[in-house]
C-alpha cells in the first residue's frame, strides 16, 4: 500500500484479475505540490558544468556568454524551478572568490573529490547566475560549511543580495553587476557527515547556528536557509538538526518561503544504488532480476520519506520547517572507458520508471516536502541531457518530468488503488502499480506507472466528485527496458499517445504497457 492508497476517502472495489481498480476524488484537493519539487543539481563534476552546461565564449556552438544554448532550450521546457550549485561535495572546498572577476585573472584549484582535475574556475557566481536568468530557474546555492567560513559565506550572500554599497556590493559592481540578484534558497553545508567535514550531527548542528546567524537578510531579499541533512534513513541526523537547531528553525514551506528562524528547512539524500558501492550495476546492461532490486530500492524512499517526516512532526506538528530532498537518482556505475570521478552513466526506461515512482511519493509526502532535486541535471548520475560534443540527447527521466509538468503547484488529489500485485521477496519486492493525481484549475493529471517487466497492467480508476471531459494520455513505453537515446538514436525512448483510454460511466480505463509511464489529462466540466 502507498500513502496515497492509505489516505483516501473512499475504498475502491476489488476487480478482475488483472485490473488494478481505483478510486479518484475530484473535489477533495489536499496540499499543494510545489513546483520545487520539481527542481535540479549542478556541480562541478566530470561533464556537468563544464561542456555540459559551459563551453566558453570561443566554442562554436551557440551560447550566451559561454553557456550551451541547445541545453538550456531543452531544459527551459521542462520549466526548471530551482537548479543547485555549486556542489555537493564540490561545494565544500569551493571559495567563491575564487570565481568572480576577470576569468583571465581566476586562480585554479583541485577538485579533488570529482577526478582530482585541474578547476580554472571560468564557471563561477556570475555565470551561475546568468544560467539561471536564461533557464528561468531560481538560483539554491550551496555554501561551504566543511573547508570555508563564516565570513566567507555571510560576504557571499552580501555579494549576491545586498543593493547599497556596502563592501561586497561594490565589489560585485566592479565585477560588471550593478543590481543585486534575489537569491532566497541557501544550503549551509552539504553531506557533513561526509565529504562535507566528516563531522557528528551534534556537532554539525552547532555549527549550523553560527553559519545560519551570520547568513543576513539584505534588503528584501529573505533567505530560505537550508540545515545539511542526512543520508537516507538516519533519523538520528534529523531529529538532531530539529533539537539542535531549536528556536533556530522557523517557518516557511508553503507560507510564502519565510518565517521567523534562522533555519526554514532541514535537508536529506537519498539515491536509487542497486548494488554494493563497489559494484553497483550498470546503466544498460542488467537482467530482469537487478531491474527489479533497483526499483525496490526506489520505492524503499517512500518509507525513508515518512521516517524524515514523523521525527519532524514531533517537534514541529505543525509543519512550519521544511524538508528538502536535495539529491536523488539513480547511481550505477560509470560508463566503461569514462573517468570513474565523473560519474557519467546512460539512462534507460529503468531510471524513468525510478523517476515516475519517486514523484508519487513525493506528491503523496507534500504536506512536508517543499523542494527536491535531482541529481544531476546534464552528463552526471541521472541526467535530463547527454551531450556529446555538438551533439544533444533528451534522456527517458527528461521525458518523465516533461510530462508531469502538470503538477507543479498543483493540488494533490487522493487516488486509492487495489489489487496491485506485487512481485518477489526481500531486496527486490516489489508493488508493480504506482500512481498519483493532482488538480490546478480545471486541469486534472493523472500519473501511472506499471513496473512490471512482463506485462501489461489495466488501471480501472472510478472518477468521483466532479465531471470531466474527454481524457487525453501519453505514453512512455519501449520494447526492452533498456532502451536509451544516443546521438545516432535519439528517440528510441519518448512519450507517444497512450491508445486504449476509455471513459464511461463515470469510470475511466487505461491499458498501460508492460514497464511504462503514463499521463492522462482530464479537464474538469461545469
Ligand atoms: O551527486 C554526487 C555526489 O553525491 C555529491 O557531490 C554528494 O553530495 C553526494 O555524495
């Protein structure tokens, strides 16, 4: 059973064999799903910034300043919300003025975590923030806690936010900006019980207070500070940010982004890694066996998601702090014959399977789960685009979030399932039905997923509430679970009209292929 499945208002009737029967309130609208769920991570590692998103200003393909513009077309379709940077555990050992300035005079660095390269830091806070302009995306920085200051951090955020001229703004109008940027998602910190300082949660908390204290409001501009938070199930980590952080952690998800605290948001990180950490499986050649411990792995989230949230809600029941998922996705192993510090992986049917399931339990967590973000956007882990020097591919997770853009800022509807089968035991058990539902306007979406390697499943849902119109569906199927995009086959994996959607009395019907995901939109009448 999914959250979703346990918090519905009515019971759906059992059905055939075969049939997956559900129930859909029209008219019950539950919490928003922020469109910062939706939202994206770019760190310097391998391809991502670098060739990825920046080629130079001397490159022959087209860009802005430097900055590629075929991915920026692809991904403002998408309507990225947010997008993170500079790291991950890149963001630890990151001075920002290192980065700004004449790129000519820019020292270089290590970048010891991610290939041990050479960092000339021609992609810095300037350039960061014209990516953002071009994609439309608000900017979430990620300030180094684990190898910086406090200082260094509190003249960041003065650099980017403050108008008058204060020190760091004038420094930033020697650098070419006159207006200050709004800039209100800040990380202090990034996995610091890892590559971000190796540190205690005790101490990381403490730690914390004092970044978060000389983290300034300028202006206008409020900041959204986000406290670095676990990995996966440690609630430890989390119930000790929520005690540690005290009268520090204050409102703001979903009440308009600000509230009294210093903190407004706690994060986690959870990855889908099918195998042990020395061998975790390849991108495109697996049987049917790893595909499935992957996507137990992915649906495991759904209880990792509800163990973050019952440690936060019994210090703060009336969910004023946020939690942010601020690094998700599948993480296999690299591509042969590519640099194992680069993470550059291939991304099939399987990792959009991964993804429609995550957006089910994120929209089924929304009253808590304010932002999340995948990692990471281009050529790292489960990316949105591969490039490959002039060339471009979509990915199957770039068409996931393609066709769920409906449910960004939208209201979650309760939809209840029965008689989804599940399929083995252990390690790869798995429920072979995920679903979620939402509402903005008279606009309804309807998101399914059949995980089953095997066979087509039939989802029966009994449409409640309100009337609609004629549904409109699209499909992403493929005939072997491996299918991905490349340059010499770019659509081998994209959406294509679902077939089959019926709608009669009040029920409507939709045959989804084996290993699919499915939209189905309905417009709501009278
Ligand atoms: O996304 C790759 C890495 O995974 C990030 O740098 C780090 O935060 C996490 O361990």
């Amino acid at each position: 059973m999914t959250a979703t499945q346990e918090t519905s208002a009515a019971t759906p009737e059992a059905g055939p064999a075969g049939t997956v029967r559900g129930v859909l309130d029209l008219d019950l609208p539950g919490p928003t799903i922020s469109r910062h769920l939706y939202g994206h991570f770019a760190e310097h590692l391998g391809r991502c910034i670098y060739g990825g998103f920046f080629v130079g200003e001397d490159s022959p393909l087209p860009n802005e300043g430097g900055i590629r513009l075929d991915v920026v077309e692809a991904l403002k379709a998408l309507s990225i919300p947010n997008l993170r940077w500079p790291g991950g555990c890149f963001a630890d050992e990151y001075h920002w003025r290192d980065g700004v300035g004449p790129r000519e005079q820019r020292p270089t660095m290590v970048n010891s975590h991610w290939g041990d390269v050479v960092e000339d830091n021609s992609f810095g806070t300037h350039e960061f923030m014209a990516l953002c302009e071009l994609l439309g995306a608000e900017p979430y920085v990620s300030a180094n806690v684990g190898s910086g200051t406090v200082k260094e951090t509190s003249e960041w955020v003065e650099y980017l936010t403050r108008a008058d001229d204060s020190p760091m703004a004038r420094l930033r109008r020697e650098n070419g900006r006159d207006e200050p940027w709004p800039v209100r998602f800040w990380g202090l910190g990034n996995e610091p019980w890892g590559c971000g300082g190796g540190m205690r949660a005790e101490f990381y908390a403490d730690l914390a207070r004092q970044f978060g204290t000389y983290s300034r409001n300028h202006g206008e501009n409020r900041l959204y500070r986000i406290a670095a938070g676990a990995a996966d199930a440690d609630y430890h980590w989390t119930e000790t940010l929520m005690k540690g952080l005290g009268h520090q952690l204050g409102g703001g998800a979903g009440r308009g982004w600000h509230g009294s605290g210093t903190y407004q948001a706690v994060s986690f990180h959870y990855y889908t890694v099918p195998g042990p950490w020395e061998h975790k499986g390849s991108a495109t050649s697996f049987d049917t066996e790893e595909y499935y411990r992957t996507l137990h792995e992915a649906q495991r989230l759904r209880g990792i998601l509800a163990g973050h949230a019952a440690v936060m809600d019994a210090y703060d029941p009336e969910r004023h702090v946020g939690l942010v998922l601020d690094e998700w996705g599948t993480w296999f192993d690299v591509e042969p014959g590519t640099n194992p510090g680069f993470l550059f992986q291939q991304n099939t049917l399987r990792d959009a399977l991964v993804a429609g399931v995550h957006f089910d339990a994120f929209h089924d967590h929304a009253e808590r789960l304010v932002m999340a973000n995948i990692a990471q956007t281009v050529n790292v882990l489960q990316a949105m685009v591969l490039t490959d020097g002039d060339a471009m591919v979509l990915t199957p997770t770039y068409h996931v979030f393609a066709m769920n853009q409906g449910h960004h800022d939208a209201q979650r509807l309760p939809l209840a399932l029965r008689g989804v089968g599940s399929r083995g035991e252990g390690e790869t058990q798995v429920e072979l039905v995920s679903a979620s539902a939402s509402r903005k306007d008279d606009g309804v979406l309807v998101s399914l997923t059949n995980l089953d390697a095997d066979g087509p499943v039939t989802v029966a849902l009994d449409l409640r509430g309100a009337a609609v119109g004629d549904p409109v569906g699209q499909v992403l199927a493929a005939p072997d679970l491996r299918a991905h995009n490349t340059p010499e086959s770019p659509d081998a994996v994209r959406p294509a009209p679902l077939e089959g959607l019926r709608l009669e009395d009040g029920t409507l019907t939709v045959e989804l292929p084996a290993h699919s995901f499915a939209t189905v939109r309905l417009t709501l009448q009278g």
